[in-house]
C-alpha cells in the first residue's frame, strides 16, 4: 500500500517561468530504498508538482517509512541539483544544510492528507 506525502511553499513573485523550467528539466532519482544489505525498504513511486502563482505543490507517492524515503531521495544528485537551484526562488530562506534545517523546513511545508481514492476501492 502506498502513501501520498506533499510539501508546499512559495517562491519570489517574478520566479515562475524559471521554478517552471527547473522542475522541467530536473533528473529522475534513484526511485529504490535500500538497506545496509541491499533489501529493499522502499519506493518512490510518483511525483508531480503544481504550480499556482508563486505557490508550489510538489506531491510524492511512496511506499515504505516517509523518514527513509525522504533521506534516501535528500541523498539522490538530481534532488540535490534541483533544490539547490530552487533556493534563489524562494520567497522564505532554507537551510537545508544540515539534519535540523531539513526538518524545519519539512515541518512548515507538509500537507496533511485527507484523501486518497482509488478507483478499486
């Protein structure tokens, strides 16, 4: 069974044909969650984003433990690329450089979930 997780946040007014191409053109992670032994723990199986004036909506499907998949996919180069990019377009400043700024920013941005529907269920 799989979660939907999404994170939301704005960026400076004039920065959304640039935050457009960016997600447009970033890499695909690694979509595989693995253990010390190379088992699988977890998957990245969707992404999409959305884009709404200057507020973003980058929603994630997932299977396996948020916290896992998440420094799994923090590790991965093309998400490192693409937020490192992203950050000169933020309308409030991150720092993502370390465990404690990541946290705070995933803190202020994660959507809570109020449905998912599938069509067999």
């Amino acid at each position: 069974m799989s979660d939907w997780w999404a994170l939301m946040w704005d960026i400076k007014p004039g920065s959304e044909e640039a935050v457009a191409e960016l997600f447009k053109n970033y890499g695909r992670p690694d979509p595989i969650v693995r253990d010390e032994e190379g088992n699988e723990k977890g998957k990245l199986l969707s992404t999409i984003v959305f884009m709404k004036g200057t507020t973003i909506v980058r929603a994630v499907e997932i299977e396996g433990a948020l916290p896992e998949v998440a420094a799994h996919l923090g590790r991965q180069p093309a998400i490192q690329e693409l937020e490192e990019k992203l950050d000169e377009h933020l309308a409030l400043p991150r720092d993502m450089s370390d465990a404690e700024g990541a946290r705070k920013f995933f803190m202020e941005s994660i959507m809570q979930t109020l449905l998912v529907r599938h069509h067999d269920e």
